[in-house]
C-alpha cells in the first residue's frame, strides 16, 4: 500500500488530525500555528524552506499527534510570482517550474504505511494584509491550456478579498462569493508508489510524436498528458534547491 507519513498544503487552514470518526469537530479558538510563513519572502527563504515535489525522502519539518489541531500557513501556489498590480507579463513569463510550493512536509507520530490518514479542515482563510487573490490564463507559449488557440494571449484580474465576497477593478461590476479551496494536500508517495508513477508517465512521453500518442480532442490544442521528473526548480524543503545541491553535490545530479 501506500506509505503515508506526511501531508502538506499551499492554502492557509486550520486542520485537525484524527481517527475516523462520524461526526465533524467544531473548534471556535484559533488554534496553535505548526508552520507560518512571511508573504514578503521567498518560498526558500521560509523557515522552515518549502518544497514543491512529491517525494518520499523529502524531511518533514513538524510532527503532530492523532487529534491534534493546529494551524498552517501557506503562500500561492507559484510562490509569490504573480503581483497585485495591472499588468498580466508576471502570468505570460511565469517560473511554471518553480511553483505549486507546498508547507510542510508534517509527520504523523502514529501513522504506518497503508494507514488511512484523515485530515478534516477546519477553517481556510486569507492571511491579515494578503487578502487577495487572482486568475487568469497562461500564454500559449508558457503554460497555454486547452483553449490557448482561442485565447493565446497572456491575461490577469487580481480580486479583493472582504469577507467571503470579492470583487476585481479589472472586471468591474462583478462580486461573488470567493471561497478559498485547500489547493494542494497529500501525502508522500513510497519509493515503490513513485516508480509506479515514473513508469507509466515514461510511457506516455515515449509515445508522443507516434501514431499511439494519447491526444486530448481533435479541436483542442495537443498538451503533453505527463511530465517526467525535473531537476530544474525543484525545491526539496531543508534539502535546498535540487539544482543547486547538483552543483555541490555529484550525487544529486
């Protein structure tokens, strides 16, 4: 099965860590903060570092016991690369190798591998003087997306956060109810689990170019189905930067 020592987020939330159990807990106190960060500083800069792969041998940087409830704080998911401002070339020039930073990794005392882990979250939020968010569309030649030959064009709005509404000075007239997600949340994989995965994505890289490459649709644009892994912008918590380590380390090459 799959070993499961340790979750991580990129949203801000408070968590509670427990056994099944039939009912949800209600916790009105703010709860202790297990990680913070500083929005001013980057993702490597944090202490403890964040990381932004799936990897087992990755250290975790906090421990937690069944039940406890705790708080964790995250940056964006690209890592602070995108501003609050009018222009949309942060979104078209974009590190997409340098994103999806994670909080964490966090250990479970008890946890073995096969366990089932059940995290519930309790609250998700925006931090005091960060509250805002964005979306957009990549650049056909940066990202892209299933419709970037209809809209190849880089594009941003930033939205204000007051309350759970928002609304953006890029798109006047419209305000809803912006709901923070979670974004990313999971385990590590076992090295049995990861070899799995580098397997099966090997194969579907090896296909494109061939008559039996997967393709989404026919009216869309082809997007690759599987990246393998990437040395270029990993951040491996208290391991540092992977490209880094490679230049001082012959054996992270």
């Amino acid at each position: 099965g799959t070993r499961i020592h340790r979750a991580a987020l990129d949203r801000p939330a408070g968590i509670r860590l427990h056994p099944l159990a039939p009912h949800a807990t209600t916790v009105t106190a703010m709860p202790p903060t297990l990680l913070g960060v500083d929005v001013k500083l980057k993702p490597w800069e944090q202490s403890p570092p964040m990381h932004n792969r799936w990897h087992p041998e990755i250290p975790a940087v906090a421990t937690v016991e069944p039940g406890q409830v705790f708080r964790v704080e995250t940056v964006d998911w690209t890592g602070g690369q995108i501003k609050n401002d009018d222009s949309a070339d942060d979104v078209k020039n974009v590190d997409l190798t340098q994103v999806h930073y994670l909080s964490g990794p966090i250990a479970v005392s008890t946890a073995e591998p096969g366990d089932l882990l059940r995290v519930e979250l309790l609250n998700l939020g925006a931090l005091p003087g960060d509250e805002w968010g964005f979306c957009g569309s990549f650049h056909k030649d940066n990202g892209g997306g299933f419709l970037c030959d209809h809209y190849p064009q880089a594009t941003k709005a930033c939205w204000d956060l007051e309350g759970i509404n928002c609304s953006s000075r890029h798109i006047p007239g419209v305000k809803f109810a912006g709901l923070i997600h979670p974004g990313l949340i999971g385990t590590a994989p076992s090295a049995e689990l990861l070899a799995m995965w580098n397997e099966r994505e090997a194969a579907l890289v090896a296909e494109e170019g061939t008559p039996a490459e997967k393709t989404l649709c026919s009216v869309l644009a082809t997007r690759p189905l599987a990246t393998l892994p990437n040395p270029k912008g990993a951040m491996l918590g208290k391991f540092g930067h992977c490209t880094v380590m490679a230049g001082e380390d012959e054996t992270w090459g």
